[in-house]
C-alpha cells in the first residue's frame, strides 16, 4: 500500500500529539491518551511534523497492536528476535510483542510509583495524511547496561519500519527523538546493539551515519542464547 504524504501542519493537541484527521467528510478531531508508563516522556520536538508529511510521538495504547504488526514484519525472518523466539508462527510472535511492550510500560510505571528509576517509553512515527503508525522504537534504562560495558546510558530497542517508508529519514527522526529523550533523563549517551557481520551491515551503517553511533564492544552472553549469533554494542554520546 502506498502513502499519500502530506506536509501540511496539524496543530499539536492537549498532550502535544498533533490530531487525528479522519479521511472523507470532516468530523471533530479526536486526542489519543498515551501510554501511561510515557506520558511526560517526549521529546523538545514532539509532534513536530516532517517535511515528508510525518511526525513522532509517544506511543498511544491503540498503536501498540500495529506497531507490533511491523515489528513481526521486520523481525520474523531471521535475526535475533526469530533465535530468541524459535518456532513461532507470526502471530504469536506479535502477540509475544505486543506482550512485552504492555509488560514493561506496567512494570516501570510501578516502578516509578514506587521511587524506583525504571523508565520506558515507546515512540512511533505516524504517516499524516492517514495517521497510519509507520514505524516505531522503544527508550528504556536497564541494569542490564552495566554489565554490557554502557553503564548510564538510555537503550534503544526493538527499531523497526514499514518497508514501503523506508530511506524517507523515518528511522533517523526516531532516533533523534530518543536523543532528546535520553537528555531529559538526565543521560549523556544512546546505546543499543546491532548484529555484527554482514547480516548486519545495513542496519550498522545506518546507526553510524545518521544516527552518530560507534561500536563501543560485544555482546558474549547472547550468543548462547542465539545460537552463535552474535552483536554488537554501539554508543552515541548526547550533547
């Protein structure tokens, strides 16, 4: 399916996301609540629109069922999700997805009732012109990092697009918003890993000229748990 990318702008709402205009006859436009775990976790920039006719946002919980579509999409084919979730048809893997996202916003806005830093958000980019979800990345900190040799760090995870929006600067613009992010939580860096190796290439070179990463170390413990595969752990400082 192709978009009809519009660049006209949508005046932002109460929660700084910008409407949602139907198609057809007008109707009043309408806010989406978003995720809970999130709210107050946007970016300077939020719901600025694109030149290209698209914006990022948090996540509302109704995106969470498409973006999880696109992530099986882009990782039921091989990688390390499809190792880490061996023998799924692609709907249980988006439901493992989607699972996992509602997991975490719970669990760290527990966390954070409680005075315990556990933050996550999900952001997605939303096509204007249809207010289709296009893609989307999740920002979190993780004890985890520590050990991984980028300790202080926000973690990007789980990228992913719809093939028929990518080299449109989609995944540059999530990227850029998890920058700023990361600086209102008081973090001076972005780390996520990428698969090493030619299979993962094209995702590494994207991080390294768009994104300002470099590959800062390995990941030894995933390769147990993948089967031999194995990533590595790239950094971006945030200025």
């Amino acid at each position: 399916m192709s978009l009809a990318i519009s660049s006209r702008t949508v005046p932002p709402g109460p929660s700084g996301a910008p409407a949602v205009i139907s198609r057809g006859r007008r109707r009043q436009a309408r806010w989406r609540r978003p995720c809970g775990a999130a709210l107050g976790s946007g970016g300077a920039d939020e719901g600025a629109v694109g030149s290209e006719g698209w914006y990022v946002r948090t996540a509302a919980m109704d995106d969470l069922s498409t973006l999880a579509d696109i992530r099986a999409d882009c990782f039921g084919g091989g990688g390390f999700v499809a190792r880490l979730l061996p023998g799924m048809t692609r709907n249980q893997m988006k439901a493992e997805l989607m699972g996992n996202m509602m997991r975490s916003l719970k669990l760290s806005a527990e966390a954070e009732a409680r005075g315990v830093e556990c933050k996550y958000t999900v952001k997605v980019a939303v096509c204007v012109a249809t207010q289709a979800v296009v893609g989307g990345v999740d920002l979190l900190l993780s004890q985890e990092l520590v050990k991984d040799g980028a300790p202080n760090t926000a973690y990007v995870a789980s990228m992913a697009t719809r093939p028929d929006v990518r080299g449109r600067g989609i995944a540059k613009a999530l990227l850029d918003d998890c920058h700023l992010v990361s600086r209102q939580w008081g973090r001076p860096a972005l780390s996520l890993h990428v698969q090493s190796g030619p299979e993962g290439a094209v995702a590494r070179g994207l991080y390294e000229r768009f994104g300002g990463f470099e590959v800062i170390g390995q990941d030894p413990d995933i390769v147990k748990r993948t089967g031999g595969m194995h990533r590595l752990l790239m950094r971006r400082d945030v200025k």
